[in-house]
C-alpha cells in the first residue's frame, strides 16, 4: 500500500486535459509501481461547471472556474497547466511558482514569447517547469536533448512539427488536391481547428522551433526573429514539378550550426523523396538531428491527440515527483540562456527552386540563365513546360548551393526585366 499521494491541479479539460485522465486512471497501478506514489486530479479549472465532460472522474474530485484555488491551495503539489492561450497561463503559471508549486505545461506558444521569464522565476525559486508536451505530442524530443544527448554538440536539428500541415502536404501530393481542398479534408477529420492559421502559416511549428533550439543550443532565439513561411501558396503545379525531379514538399523547421551563428527558419522545401523525412506522412511528427558524437538520430510518431499528448505530460508530472531530482528545466544551468547569435538569413546557403512563368519568346530562357550566372548561381536542372491551364511558359530551374543574397538580387533583377508574367515561387531544397 502506497501511503503518499501527489495531488494535482489541472487547468483545462479538453483534448490533453482528459487525455492524461484518461491514462491516469487506467494505468494507474503501472504508474504507482513505477512512481512508487500514487497520482490524483484534485482540482479541474474550467470555464463552464455545466459543461459535459468526455471523461468521469472520481467523486473527490473538485470542479471550480477560480485559478486561485489551484495556486492557493496547499493540499495541491503540482500545478499542470493545458488551458491554452497566452495572458492567463501567464498569470497562472508566475503564481504558482510563486507559491511554491511546480508547473507542467503543453504551452509551446507562451514558452517561445515568454519562455527566458517564467524559466527565470522557476529557477529563482528552485522549481521546475517542464514542457515535453509542447513539441511534437508524445514524441520524446524535450527529454531527449535535455538528458539523453546533453553531452552532445547538435548540429543540425531538422523536423516536420506541424501534423496538420503534414497531412495537408501529404494528400496534396498523392491525391493531386488544391491547397483548399485538402485543407477542408483535414478540418472534417479533425487534423485542423476551424481557424487553421497558425498550422498553415507555420507559426505553430515556429514556437516548437524555438522551444527545441533553446534545448539543442543553449541559447534564446526570439521568435520575432526567426523567418517563417506557411504552405497556404503551394501550387498543385510545383508539387508535380517537384515530383518529376525526385521530389516532394514538406513543411520542414530547422535549426543549424554555421561558423558560430545559429541559422534556423520554418518553410516549405524540397526534400529527396529517397530521404527519410519525405516517408512522413499524415499528420505525423519527425525529428531529424545530428549529434557530433551520436550522430543521426531521427525520432516519429503522433504528434497530437489526447492519448499520446497526455503521455507526454504524465512523464513531466512524473519527473517532477520523484524525490531527490532537481529540477531540469531548460537542460542548462543559471537563471537565463544568452541571445543566439543569428546568421542574417540573406547569408543563409541552400540549393533553390525558382518557378518563372514567361512570355512565350525565343530568347528567354537563356535570359534569365544569364542573370542567375551573373550572380553565381549555378543550374543543376532546368525544365521548360508548358501547363495547359496557365498563361505564359512555366520555366523550372533546380540551383547548386547558393547565399541567399545572390539568389534574392538574381530574383529582383529578373523581375524588373519585365520577363515573368506572374509571381516567381521560391522554394529551398533540403
């Protein structure tokens, strides 16, 4: 018989919320034997008490629409925020630090605005805030770099962390969708919210971006500085053309070592459809990195749902209970991580896909090869074809590494020629 029970206060009870209760209750035994406590809800804040809950909890169990009374009480060990949002987990999570309790969140969209303060007041206090839920679902990638490869430099971290812009991307590929075709798809199955702007735009992937280079490096990169690019403005057109040359879009974020300088950014891009991260499909998670002293480690699965982000949160209130742990909260330590040192993204190298739609002349194509020349951009392939439901000539040119100056001056230059007769597409190719 297990004497001591840890008490939580949980604020929300929706998808994770019930999720964790969910496995709770039915692992409950495994977890006591594991923990060598037990575990139970004591406090749920929500906003509506009359509102029908997905999942029954235990008649001691106590329903309040107050945050004090999770921060107040005393008989509440662990605070474990899945409320969503910015201003009030903010308020929630600073006062019970400040009352002494450790906190749990899934929050990724917090932790990359206001992330460096609230780790700040947790180590001032000597409490831990931890968040493995906030990346990937139940993909172990926050444990992962703060304690299995703590030892190692990472070099490049490269992932697909958005589920729903992963599905979105995959059916557009296999099934020849436009962009709202598949995003409705995805909004009926429940793989997007009704407001899907943070998951197409690449904001959501962005916060767990900025989450995970704290992790891997050691160093705060401001999400107001990180460059962003969402999937709303892919073409059915250059998913074809990308397939003709071997390969597919994603979504991808990324973070890498360069000369001192940390480059990261969220963006569509060509990946190798012989590379593992084009085999992730659906509105599955994958996180490629690259440890100088492991090597390549790639980590996959859900990155969302009740079950597998609800696993997620039950290790982090599980570490926080064991005894005689400190607490790890950014896998650093000291009160605050110095600012990434950023490479300016114009100095950022990669190989490049342009998509010029000309007038129909002779004399173009080599036009345009020659201002790519003059900026020392090297073509690796270039493809002419004509797209019957489209004016002009689409051109297709797949680059050698370039600066992306060079390719950003060539793009401008091209431009004012008065060649193309609609938008140039742009995309990097991993």
């Amino acid at each position: 018989m297990l004497n001591e029970t840890i008490q939580l206060g949980l604020a929300g009870f929706g998808t994770v919320g019930s999720g964790l209760a969910k496995i709770i209750q039915t692992n409950q035994e495994w977890i006591a034997r594991r923990l060598g406590k037990n575990l139970a809800i004591k406090t749920v804040l929500v906003r509506d008490l009359d509102k029908p809950r997905p999942v029954t909890l235990p008649p001691r169990t106590r329903f309040t629409t107050s945050p004090d009374e999770l921060f107040q009480d005393p008989d509440i060990d662990l605070v474990v925020e899945l409320a969503g949002g910015i201003e009030f987990p903010r308020h929630l999570i600073t006062q019970s630090l400040l009352a002494g309790k450790s906190v749990v969140t899934a929050n990724k969209h917090l932790l990359a605005e206001h992330g460096p303060e609230l780790f700040a007041l947790a180590a001032e206090k000597g409490l831990g805030l931890y968040y493995e839920a906030s990346v990937a679902g139940g993909i172990p990638i926050v444990q992962t770099l703060k304690e299995s490869l703590a030892g190692n430099r990472i070099r490049r971290l490269t992932g697909i962390l958005n589920g729903t812009a992963n599905y979105i991307m995959t059916e557009m590929t296999a099934k020849g969708l436009d962009f709202a075709t598949a995003l409705s798809q995805a909004q009926e199955l429940g793989y997007a919210e009704a407001d899907p702007e943070l998951d197409i735009e690449g904001m959501d992937a962005a916060h767990k971006l900025c989450v995970l280079i704290r992790l891997a490096h050691g160093e705060d990169y401001p999400l107001a500085d990180l460059p962003v690019q969402g999937i709303s403005a892919v073409d059915p057109f250059d998913i074809r053309m990308a397939g003709e040359f071997g390969y597919c879009i994603k979504l991808l974020a990324q973070v890498k070592e360069r000369s001192g300088h940390l480059q990261a950014g969220v963006f569509p891009a060509l990946v190798a459809k012989d590379h593992i991260l084009a085999k992730v499909d659906g509105p599955f998670n994958s996180i490629l990195l690259e440890g100088n002293a492991v090597g390549p480690i790639m980590l996959y699965g859900q990155g969302a749902g009740d079950l597998p982000t609800g696993s997620a949160v039950l290790a982090d209130i599980m570490a926080l209970s064991r005894e005689g742990c400190p607490p790890n909260n950014t896998g650093f330590p000291g009160t605050s991580l110095p600012r990434a040192d950023i490479l300016p993204p114009e100095l950022t190298v990669s190989r490049h896909y342009f998509r010029f739609t000309v007038k129909d002349r002779p004399g173009v194509l080599s036009s345009l090869s020659g201002i790519m020349g003059e900026r020392n951009i090297s073509i690796a392939q270039v493809v002419q074809k004509r797209d019957e439901i489209r004016e002009g000539v689409p051109v297709v040119f797949l680059t050698h590494s370039a600066p992306m100056k060079d390719a950003s001056r060539a793009l401008a230059e091209i431009d004012a020629a008065g060649f193309t007769i609609a938008p140039t597409v742009h995309y990097q190719i991993l």
